[in-house]
C-alpha cells in the first residue's frame, strides 16, 4: 500500500525537498512508492495526519540561523495523536530568482518569511531599497514574478529549475552552513532513536518549577540539546518547555528521569524518540 505524505507546498519548497529525501530513505522498505501531498500551510500537514487525511508529513521545526519553527511547535502540542519517526537535517541554499534584466530592477522581494530572514544581511547590502512581502511558502512567492518584471523571489535552485526561472543571485543566504531540521510525523509510535523530544507545562508562580524537571534529567548525566519556551496562550507569563534529549525514551534511566520530571509538571507529552539523517540537497537537484 502507498505511504501519502504531507508537505509545504506547492511543489519546489525546502519541505517538498525534505520528504523526497525520505521517500529515498522509505524506498528500501516498501515496494510501492510514497505519495507527496502539498498543502498550504505547515499547520494543516499536521492537521491531515492527526485526521487520517494521509499517513505522514513532514515539517521544519529549527533553522540554524533564525531557531525554531513555532508554528510546528505549536500544533504539534494541540495534536494529542502524533509521534515524531525521523527527523531530517537538509542544508538550505537560497537564490533570488527573477525575470528582471538586472538586480537594480527589483523594487519587490517575496518570500516565506523564514527565508526573508535568513537573507537579511544580503537584501540589505544589494537591494536596501526593495519592498519585502511574506508569502507561506518559498514556491508560493514564485506565482509573481511571471507577470511583474520588477518582483523577485528568494527560493531554491531546484524551483528555479522545475518552473524554469531565471536565477540572478545564488547562495544569498547571510550564513554558508545554513541548515533546516525537518520531523517526520505519524500516527503510529515512534520505533526509537538517539534522540527524543518532549514537552511539559509547569505550574504557574511556584519557585523553582521548570528547575526540578530538568534536573530529572541532569542527576542522570542525560543531555538536552535544546530546551525553548512557548507561550501557553491562557494568560501572560504561562509557558510551555519544549526539550530534545539525546538519548532513547525507552532506555531504563531515560524512563526514570521522565517519570520524575512527570511529577513536576502540570502536562508532560512526549512527541517520540527517532533517528537523524543528514540530507544532501545537491542530489536532490541532480534527480530532477
């Protein structure tokens, strides 16, 4: 039976590139071959797992430039049902693509707004004067440019090559290692992995809330590899605590530590422990 797996699209974005990867990975164990489902919105690839909609998608959580993705975060805490399978890690090369003559032609820059940030330095040295407009997705800025010839987009190359566009400026992004982690999210449970990650609420003004679970997991020599805050969204000052911890759920002394942390949070839920593969996005162009 064919896997159906959920994406940013339309097709051409990060996301869309990520889930290929995967369905490289998913190749060598099923016979049939994965079906990719784009959506508008990060939001509702969450929501179409939770509601059967398709089997898996496949979202960004943390940039290297600009941190996490809090609108993963968010939905992946409102949604009871999803574990976390696998977890990505695709190097991100942006380019300004555009049908215009020359860069001084430009006076629009559209972009998903993750991208127009990780590109800041760049637009302010070579474009300082240009209007920036966020779109939801890289590939959804592109629908500008056939009809205006002073809008530009930063996107990939890959999008470039797919809907045939000009590329006037490659490798703009302010940092050359920028790189985006992806989850791959399902209903089922997760089958393990070096890492887990989780989320907890706390109680409201008590001293030392967030410092008794965390020390659940430092007595044990457990480390975390990120821990951020969120807002609860119930009232100003509550919030959420969402850890990574390189290690596996299932492991007897991880075990201890979450059943101890548990007794000091108002809400503990565990997204699943996975593995991390690092993604080659060069060959992901060369396919195509």
């Amino acid at each position: 039976m064919s896997i159906s797996i959920a994406h940013l699209g339309p097709p051409g974005t990060y996301a869309e590139a990520a889930a290929l990867a995967y369905c490289r990975t998913l190749a060598s164990k099923c016979d049939s071959k994965p079906w990719l489902c784009p959506y508008p919105s990060i939001a509702q690839t969450l929501h179409a797992v939770a509601q059967g909609q398709v089997d898996l998608a496949v979202v960004p959580v943390e940039n290297s430039i600009e941190g996490s993705v809090t609108i993963t975060l968010d939905t992946l805490w409102q949604l009871d049902q999803l574990q976390i399978q696998q977890a990505l890690v695709l190097p991100i090369q942006h380019a300004l693509l555009s049908r215009a003559s020359r860069l001084q032609a430009i006076q629009t820059v559209y972009s998903h707004p993750q991208a127009l940030a990780q590109c800041q330095g760049w637009l302010q040295k070579c474009l300082p004067s240009v209007q920036l407009i966020p779109t939801n997705s890289t590939t959804e800025a592109l629908q500008h440019l056939d009809t205006d010839y002073t809008a530009g987009a930063i996107s990939s190359q890959r999008a470039a090559l797919l809907y045939q566009l000009p590329i006037l400026a490659a490798a703009i992004n302010d940092y050359p290692d920028n790189c985006t982690r992806f989850w791959i999210v399902g209903q089922q449970p997760s089958s393990g992995g070096s890492h887990t990650s989780l989320a907890f609420s706390t109680p409201a003004n008590v001293p030392g809330a967030l410092v008794k679970p965390l020390q659940a997991f430092a007595q044990r020599e457990i480390n975390l590899s990120r821990i951020e805050s969120r807002p609860t969204k119930r009232s100003l000052g509550e919030y959420l605590f969402f850890i990574d911890l390189e290690a596996n759920a299932s492991t007897p002394l991880v075990q201890e530590a979450l059943s101890e942390a548990a007794a000091h949070t108002e809400i503990l839920k565990i997204f699943g422990s996975y593995s991390v593969i690092p993604i080659d996005s060069m060959a992901l162009i060369e396919e195509e």
